[in-house]
C-alpha cells in the first residue's frame, strides 16, 4: 500500500498554475556536508534546457536527468556549455579543492539550477541530490503528466567522507539476471554508492563464465530447484533434475562493467576459494583432496556444515579446493587469466572465509605439503595456498582481497582485507597498515532479520535499522589512513528474488550510504529516521520494495515469579501500539501499549498493531504464546 507521508521534511510540490509556496524543509539521503536553506522556490518551466559541458563524458547524468523531468510531461533539450540553461552541469575550470573527484556544489535559486564539479563523478552525484529535492512523483515509474515541479532554493556543498562505499550481492545462492543486477545497481546510485561487490561464485553455484574450463558453468552453474527455509532441504537426488541457475557470459559482465560506469560505480569481483568451493569440485572432482569428491553436486540447500562448535565449521562433505594439489593452481590461473580480463577494478576479491579444517588435518597430501613447507597449523596452510594464489593474482596485473580470515596464518603486506567477523580484525589490519574495507556483522550484514521474527523470514541474527546506522566504517582505534571504506552484504541463501533483495536492502541500505559518506557529526538518528519515512513514498513511486520494520516494535520477553512479561519497544518515535490477546485483531480502540503486558495464563496469541494518531503504519504481527515464552530472558 502506498504510503505520502507528510512530515516535515517532505518536499513540497505544485500543479500546473500554481502560485508559489513557501520554502520547504529539505530531507537529503546521505546527508550532505554543508546545506544552506535560502529564500524562494525553483519552478521547472515546461521547456526545460540542461546546460552540459561541452566535449566531456557525463556517463548516464544527463539521460538520467532527461528522462525524469521528461516522465512529468515537460518537454527537455540539451544545450551545450554557456550556463545560461534552466540547469546547468559545469565542470570547474580552476579545481576546487574542497570536492576532491566526487563532490559537487549545488545552487538551487528561484531562477535556475547549477551543479559544479571537478569531475563527471561529481556531476553525477549532484544531480542525484538535485531529484531528491523535487517531489516524490519524480521516480514514478510511469508517467505523471499535469504537474510542474518544483525545488526549494538551497546552496549545498557535499563530498564524500570515503573512497569505498559498497553493496554485496551473492548470486551464486540464487542467479539474478542481468536486468535485475542492473536495476540493483540503479537503486544504488540513487543513493552515492560507487563499489558493487559482486560475489560469483559459492556451494551453492559457479556464476561466471570461464571458456577455459568450460564445466564450471555446465555443471557448477545448475542445481535442483528446491523452495523453502535454505539450510534445511534434503539432499539432492541423482534422478533429480538440475535445471535451477545460470551464469554470466563474457558478453554479460563487459555489459555489465560498462553500465557500472556509467553510473559511476565499480565492480569488484569475488571468486570465493579454497572454501565454498563444492559448485567447482562438482565440475571438477581432481580440485579435492577428498576421496569421494567424484559423487559431489552442487548444493541445494541442504545442511554441509555443521557449526555447532563454532568456527572454523565442521565441514560435513570437503567443498574445499585442495591447498596440497599443483592441479588447484594452474585451475586459479586459467580463472583468474579470465576475471582479470573481464574486469578493470584493480581489486579481485578471493573470499578466503569459514574455510573448515577437518578434512584437510585428515588428508595425508596436506600432511605431506605441511612437512615439506614446515607448517605447523591449518591456518598456516591456508596462508600457503593465499601466498601463491596472491602471486598469481599479482601476475594478472590486479591485486588481492580477501575477507579477515586470510589474517590467519600471516599475509603478504599488499594484501587487502575486508573485516567481516567484527571491526576488531579491521583494526588490527589497519596498524598493520593493511587497505580495509569496514564490514562488520553487528552493522552492516543485510542479510540479517531487520523486524520481528513473526514477520520476517527466520535467519539466526537480527539488525534492526537503528542499529544498521551506528556504523562507524573508521572505528576508534583503527589507521585511518589505511581504511579505504565500508559496505553492507546481502548473503542471499533466503533471499530468492530480486524483490525480496530489494527489500533486505532498504532502508538499511540508506543507513550505510549516509554513514559512509557523510560527515560523523552530521549524523543524527531522529532526524535520520524521519527522512526514511519521508523516502518511503520515494521507493513506493519507484516501485522499489522496501521493509516497513521501523513501524514494527521491538519485543521483548521476561520472567518473575513464574509469569512472564511481553515489553514493546518502538523503533521511532511517535508510535502508538495497540495489543490484544483475546485472538481478534487491534485497531486504535484496543487498550494502548502503556507498561510490560503479563501474559494471560490460557492464551494462545498476541497481536500487535502500530498507529501514527488515527493511521494504522505498522504490520500486524501475530505471535504464539509458545515462542513468547521460549524468548524469555
């Protein structure tokens, strides 16, 4: 259901003719460094002209600006470099010093609108900020003739506090098509983001296309279709079929990489290795040390790991390629030969994450390379294969990431890490003057329940939004000068379509943006989670699916003497919560949510509805008096 909510940060708007409002205020995801309010109002004329520089590639600004303004009916036309345009996109002649490559100054006044820049980057960013003044109808997706628009006047001064803001797909769960990574990637640009962490390969399926080892995409790339809560399927049977997946041909990631750029956005790829391996030993067996390897398929969903006494895991079958076998390495230099061709970022991201350790202790072939290397633990080993298989990584022209556990066991000094398990990792990277990039769990795994467990799809770890916007991506402690940013993941094992990955992402994907590029100081949670609810009518027009759990309270469950004790807790502010136990649903006129509910002795149920005055905004949640109890703390 669409929700216009008119807060005071909402944009205001006017209908053709009509006379001129006062000022509204201004709501801007990320925050921008410096905002000054001035008087007046900016009406886009129905003939509208954009002043671009004269021989400079702009990559996708000036489409993008057509083609909104466009979609309200106005009519658009491109003038070449005199800055005498309705809108002007200006490239500084003399740099100015304060925007670095991507920011940008902003003039909104009564009588048009400029964006000054040093580079096409910061063109781009500008003019994004530019569509968020304008009112919400400027991302419908469909056409929205018979309104102007409008913008407050404003002057803004913005450049971003780091070079590395990111996103993480994993499409090796599930295959998303090119379409559909694209769309991902226009939703991030929305919003300044400029790396896209694009993670191909898993267990679960090989998605890239290596026309040197051709069965990494006929086998590695298909599994059996299985739907359900991933992680507790049954195994797969040889008779069934294997028609579930895809791959990305070289032609698909040139296409790729090309709209990327035009966005402004990079791709880093990631080849997962030596663990999360089973898509390839699938398609090639002699990659294992392990006997048996000949009878592995790709994962469908069923459990491989058993993590019950922490990690490093207890790998029920080996999906890890074999440290000890030369055969591994001339497989990652035909792999790597071809990533580094298909994708300019300097960066290729080779996982190095939650590799087990009991086949290999138990392999005489690692036993054997352990000896002759003198290395004394597993870790050590795992530092061997990322050495060489740095070497050959260098070789390509490019350079290694690794997520924190490549640490372990030692790495080289070029090495780039990114610190997953906890910023502590990161930390220590950093002093060791390490490039990081921040990825912590606590903050910014998207992947995570961001509401209630009634209402969410079960993962074993929550993130609310408010805790999503504590990330700090240069934590105290940390070089700063080695950290080259932060970024949010999205593991997509729960996560089967687009529009689910959609709403994993946001709002919480808003959270990250602001905190890895605004200044720390300008961030300010009320404020933020006002202008969130001000962009929900935003994503409604744009058709993008978002989470409502911000509405959703947070529940809380305790135990006196025998009773137990239900405690809500709002998100926001301004929320009413309405609670009943009596099976019916509630509207404003149950008993209001004041103090800890006790939980009557023969119910089966409570239900729980949020209102902002007289509007229902929440979800209704329904929540067995079972699992209340089995919460209690």
């Amino acid at each position: 259901m669409n929700r216009i909510f008119l807060t005071v940060f909402a944009v205001a708007f006017s209908l053709l003719g009509a006379a001129q409002q006062p000022s509204p205020s201004i709501a801007l995801i990320p925050e921008p460094v410096s905002v000054t309010a001035q008087p007046g109002i900016f009406i886009l004329p129905q003939n509208v002209t954009i002043g671009v520089p004269e021989n400079a590639d702009l990559g996708h600004t000036y489409a993008l600006l057509k083609d909104r303004i466009a979609n309200t009916g106005a009519t658009v036309q491109e003038q070449k470099g005199n800055g005498k345009a309705s809108i002007n996109l200006i490239l500084n002649k003399r740099t100015d010093s304060r925007l670095g490559d991507e920011g940008y100054t902003l003039s909104v006044t009564p009588d048009q609108v400029t964006v000054k820049a040093n580079k096409p980057a910061g063109l781009f960013y500008g003019v994004q900020t530019f569509l968020q003044l304008l009112p919400p109808q400027i991302e419908s997706v469909e056409r929205v003739d018979g309104m102007r628009l409008q913008a407050p006047a404003v002057e803004i001064v913005d450049y971003p506090k780091l070079g590395w803001r990111g996103l993480m797909l994993d499409v090796s769960r599930h295959f998303f098509t090119v379409d559909e990574v694209k769309k991902y990637i226009d939703n991030m640009s929305r919003f300044k983001y400029n790396m896209f962490h694009f993670h191909l390969t898993d267990d679960e399926g090989w998605r890239l296309q290596i026309k040197s080892l051709p069965k990494l995409t006929e086998v590695g790339a298909w599994r059996v279709n299985k739907v359900g809560l991933f992680n507790t399927f049954t195994p797969p049977q040889p008779d069934e079929p294997k028609s579930y997946g895809g791959y990305y041909t070289h032609e698909d990631i040139k296409e790729l990489v090309a709209y990327a750029k035009a966005r402004f956005i990079n791709i880093i790829p990631e080849i997962d290795v030596p663990g999360h391996s089973l898509a390839a030993i699938a398609a090639y067996p002699e990659l294992s040390c392990t006997e048996g390897a000949d009878k592995y398929q790709v994962r469908s969903g069923e459990p491989i790991m058993d993590w019950s006494h922490g990690a490093p895991p207890i790998a029920l079958i080996d999906n890890t390629l074999c440290p000890a076998n030369e055969k591994v390495y001339g497989f990652m230099d035909k792999v790597m030969t071809e990533v580094a061709q298909l994708f300019p970022f300097p960066y290729i991201h080779v996982g190095g994450d939650e590799a087990p350790h009991n086949f290999w202790e138990k392999s005489p072939q690692v036993q054997a390379l352990m000896k002759k290397e003198k290395l004394k633990t597993i870790p050590q080993v795992q530092a061997y294969f990322e050495k060489r298989l740095e070497k050959i990584v260098n070789a390509k022209g490019k350079k290694l990431m690794g997520w924190d556990e490549i640490l372990e066991g030692g790495i080289s000094p070029t090495a780039a890490l990114m610190s997953w398990r906890g910023e502590q990792h990161g930390i220590e990277a950093s002093k060791s003057k390490h490039y990081v990039v921040m990825s912590p769990t606590q903050f910014a795994y998207i992947d995570y329940m961001q509401g209630d467990v009634s209402t969410e799809v079960p993962i074993y770890a929550s993130l609310r939004l408010s805790q999503t916007y504590k990330f700090n991506p240069v934590p105290a402690g940390a070089n700063a000068k080695y950290i080259l940013g932060g970024q949010a993941n999205l593991w997509t094992e729960n996560v089967y379509t687009i529009r689910q990955a959609e709403y994993m992402t946001w709002p919480r994907g808003l959270a990250i943006a602001e905190s890895v590029w605004s200044p720390l100081e300008k961030k300010d949670w009320k404020k933020f989670a006002a202008k969130t609810e001000a962009f929900f009518s935003r994503f409604d027009a744009a058709e993008i699916k978002y989470s409502p759990a911000i509405y959703d309270p947070i529940v809380a469950v305790s135990k006196k003497e025998g009773a137990y004790f239900v405690t809500l807790t709002p998100e926001i502010e301004g929320l009413d919560i309405y609670t009943s136990f009596d099976n019916s649903a509630p509207d404003r006129f149950y008993p209001k949510y004041k103090e800890p509910l006790q939980i009557p002795k023969d119910a089966d149920e409570l239900r729980i509805i949020t209102y902002k005055g007289k509007k229902e905004i929440g979800r209704q949640m329904t929540i067995k008096v079972a699992d209340l109890k089995k919460r209690a703390k």
